[in-house]
C-alpha cells in the first residue's frame, strides 16, 4: 500500500474515531443552550468561517506563500470546531459548557461549509492548483467521517448514558494512541518539508495564531470568560479535519507539512495561552 494512502486512511479513522468521542462527552442539552444563543453562534460564525480565513488569506499574499502552503494553512483556517476548545477553556477558568457547545456547532457545520468555502477561497491563493478540489466530494466525505460519527457518539449519549461512560475510556485510549500514530507516521514522512520552514515562515504562523485570538476575543461577547471561550475556540482549528482534507486531495505535497504545522504550532501556543490566563486568575 502507498505511504500517502496509508497516511490517509490512518487520519480518517482517528477522526472518526474522535468525533464518537466527542459525541459520547457531549448532551443534546448542552448543544441546545448554545445553539439558542442566536447572537453568539452568530457572532462564532463570523469568528470562524469569515474573518479567520480572511486573515489568512491576507497573510498568505502578504508573506507570497508557494501555492501547495498556501493550502496547508488556508484548509486549517476553513475548519473550525476543534476537540481541544472546551479542556483548553476548562485550563484558562473560562465557560466550559458554552466552549462544548460552540465546538459541535462549528465542527458539525465544517462538513458542509468548508468545502464551499476551500472551492470559493482557494483560487485567491493556490491559482490552477486549486482545480483538483471537488467541494461536493469532500463535503461527502465529511458528513461520513466526521457528521455522522459526531451523531452516532450522540445518539449512544442519548439513549445509553451509562454505556456512553463505559466506553469513554477506552474511545480516550484510542484517540491518544491514532493521534500519536497519525502526526508520527506524517512527521516522519514529511520532516525535510518540515525542516526547511523557515523563520518566515513561523512569524506568519505566529500572527495569523495572534490575530485569530483577538478575532475571537473580540467576538466574546461580555465577560472575561466568554472572552476567553471565544478565544481559544476561535484560534484552535481542527487538524483532524484539515489533514482529512490535504492528505486527501493533496497527497504528498508542502500541503501536508503546513497543515500539520500550523496544527502543531497553534494546539502549542493555545495551551500557554490557556495556562498564562488560569494563573492569572488565581
């Protein structure tokens, strides 16, 4: 079996796998209260799905990033929704519940609307290279790997609670173990792509990181907490997500690498964040 195909199949099992996770931790109950709250889900919509990628749209055609980088970052700007927001809250003291909430939201809505936003916003960076996205395609995939198993970890939440806790030790086993394999089987196979980032490059990295923080502080609504909430879940972009799409589309090109590490660079510094705001508030 080719290594980009095992590499693919490797990252679309532990994304399914995680969104089970995710559906066995989370309630119908907690999806409402968030989903009722009209102006913050707006409010998260325009954080995710419009300033983000805006930003780094003008990041990647200011710093003139090759076409297949410019991918990389520009998948990971389209996919929100990522499973670290609502533990990275719990560690700043911020709203846990409403993080839970807004990480569904956004990572159920990401099956569909990042595949539309990849096809509209792909050629203002990637040119001809672009052509190779099939938005339909994609969304499919997504609603089976990713929609679908977030219901499904629902639905056994719902019906079987005592059975959704027995399973989440085992489903939490397996979700260290696929991530660990997964970033290092591409680690492994993508490192001289990794190594010849350069400072540029980690400078763009680091303020399309900053700008999503203040984009989602600044959408927060009022209170500290909701600030931070916003925060983190705005600057934390879902790499099981992204690595579905690059290492589907994008086999074996700097796609891969600079997905995987603006992935590795913003779970890195969202976490100092999250610490500095818990010590602060102690």
């Amino acid at each position: 079996m080719p290594l980009d195909r095992l590499i693919n199949i490797l990252v679309t099992v532990t994304l399914i796998e995680m969104m089970v996770l995710i559906g066995l931790r989370v309630t119908f109950a907690e999806i409402a209260n968030t989903a009722r709250s009209w102006p913050l889900v707006a409010r998260a919509v325009a954080a995710n799905y419009l300033l983000v990628p805006v930003l780094a749209i003008v990041l990647l055609i200011l710093f003139a990033a090759s076409p297949m980088v410019a991918v990389g970052f520009l998948v990971l700007a389209v996919c929100p929704g990522a499973p670290y927001g609502p533990p990275f809250a719990g560690i700043a003291r911020a709203n846990v519940p409403e993080a839970v909430g807004l990480m569904v939201v956004l990572a159920g809505s990401s099956a569909v609307v990042s595949p539309l936003l990849l096809q509209v916003l792909l050629p203002l960076v990637a040119g001809g290279e672009a052509a190779r996205i099939d938005p339909f395609g994609m969304m499919s995939a997504l609603l089976i790997t990713q929609l679908l198993p977030l219901l499904l970890g629902l639905l056994v939440r719902h019906r079987r609670p005592q059975l959704a806790e027995r399973l989440l030790g085992p489903f939490e086993l397996a979700s260290k173990l696929l991530n660990l394999s997964a970033a290092g089987l591409i680690l492994a196979t993508q490192f001289q792509m990794l190594a010849q980032i350069r400072t540029r490059g980690f400078v763009g990295m680091l303020i399309l990181l900053v700008g999503s923080l203040v984009i989602g502080w600044l959408a927060g609504g009022p209170g500290t907490a909701n600030r931070r909430t916003m925060a983190l879940t705005t600057s934390l972009r879902n790499v099981g997500v992204g690595l579905v799409i690059v290492t589907g589309n994008f086999a074996g090109t700097p796609a891969v690498s600079a997905a995987l590490s603006y992935g590795i660079v913003e779970v890195l510094l969202s976490l100092l964040v999250a610490l500095w705001w818990r010590r602060s508030a102690q």
